[in-house]
C-alpha cells in the first residue's frame, strides 16, 4: 500500500504541478513562459524521485512501468495497480485545477501543433530517449545514486523545451489522460496513449543493444526479493 500511495501522490505533483503551471501561465498572460513550465515539470520529477524513489521507484507513467516490465524488471502483477495508480493520481490533480480554473479550456491538455503523425513520432522518439536514461541510471526498477534524479529531470525538461511546442511532450499516458478527459479534449489522445509505450519499449532494445543483455535481463524474481527485503 506504500508503494501504491507513493506513485498516487508522485503522479498528483507531477501533473498538478506541470500542468498546473501551464493553466497558470495561460491565465497570467505567459508570466511563467514555455522555459519555466518545461523546467517545472523536470524540477517536479527531480523532487518525486528522491522523495518517493526508495519506496515505489518513482515511475508516475504507465509507459515507464511498462518499460521496466518489458526489461523483465518489474513483475508483471504491479504492473495493473501501479498504472491504476498513476492514473488516479493524475485524475486527481486535473480536477483540482479545475476546481481552481474552471474556465480553462483544456487544463493542460497535451494537442498537437501539426499533423498527428508528427506527434506521434515525436512522442516515440521522445519516449525513447526518456527511458534508455531511465534504464541506463535504474537498477531494478528504482533510480540509483545521488543524480540519477538529476539525470531523469534534466531529461524531462530538455525534451520539454525543444518539442513541447510541437506535441506537448508528454511522454507519459497519464499525464495526457487525466486533463483530455476532465477537459473533455478527446480527438488526439490516442497519440499520447500509444507512442510513449511504443517508444518505452524501444528503448529496451536500445538498451540492450548498448549496454549489453544483462541490462535488460535482470529477472523480475530479484526486484520481488528487494521489495520484501525493505519491506521487512
């Protein structure tokens, strides 16, 4: 239950936050700019990874857990709460910037800027890129040392600066989900349920091919063990 309130809350400051920061600068008159929504959502990330990490990994995105499932680092039996999980989360926090901002018209919404084949692509490369950095600093399922949240955030917020404009750059199911559906701006979702899982899967591949096959072999037996060693 831990584990599960941990990715609850991480996923709510995660979207309350970033996208609340977007709503926010939609309402002042772009008084936080696009540089300072982008750095919010890696900033938050930073925060939740060492806030949470230790007790549930930090995922806050159903394609981050579905990547470690497919590295054969999760087990797949957490894989449905914790995306339950991420997913209530981020619901919560889209209606309470609507509860706050009830006049915005998307809360935060990710919507393409062109074509949606060109976010969708963006969104899978983006994806990619996320998470052969998360699997590259990850051992298990959780981040290891003291800048692997660095690491993660900066990455967030890079992607951020240069394709938020184009597709949202999302990366992340949940984080799309919660305010389409509060919002009810449904006609691109599909882009950003589908291309961060395709992209997340991807990298697992990359990251064999770079690292090696034991990056992506670790049996799921090993993260049981560590959970049941904290756990005790």
């Amino acid at each position: 239950m831990r584990r599960l309130a941990a990715e609850v809350f991480g996923t709510y400051s995660l979207v309350f936050a970033g996208t609340g920061a977007i709503v926010v600068n939609d309402a002042s008159g772009g008084t936080v700019t696009h540089v300072g929504v982008a750095l919010t959502f890696g900033l938050v990330v930073l925060a939740m990874i060492y806030a949470v990490g230790d007790v549930s990994g930090c995922h806050l995105n159903p394609a981050v857990t579905l990547g470690f499932l497919a590295a054969r680092r999760f087990e797949a039996r957490r894989v449905a709460p914790y995306i339950a999980c991420q997913c209530a989360g981020a619901g919560l926090a889209s209606l309470t910037l609507w509860a706050l901002f009830p006049a915005h018209p998307t809360l935060g919404a990710t919507l393409p800027a062109g074509a949606a084949a060109q976010s969708f692509a963006l969104e899978t490369v983006l994806t990619l890129i996320l998470m052969f950095v998360i699997l590259s600093v990850s051992s298990g399922s959780k981040e290891k040392g003291v800048l692997a949240g660095v690491a993660v955030g900066a990455v967030i917020a890079l992607e951020a600066l240069f394709a938020g404009p184009v597709s949202g750059a999302s990366m992340n199911p949940a984080r799309s989900l919660a305010p389409a559906v509060v919002a009810g701006r449904l006609e691109h979702l599909w882009v950003y349920l589908t291309a961060p899982v395709l992209g997340a899967g991807l990298a697992v591949a990359v990251c064999s091919l770079i690292h090696g096959p034991r990056c992506c072999s670790a049996p799921a037996a090993r993260e049981k063990d560590e959970w049941t060693a904290n756990a005790a």
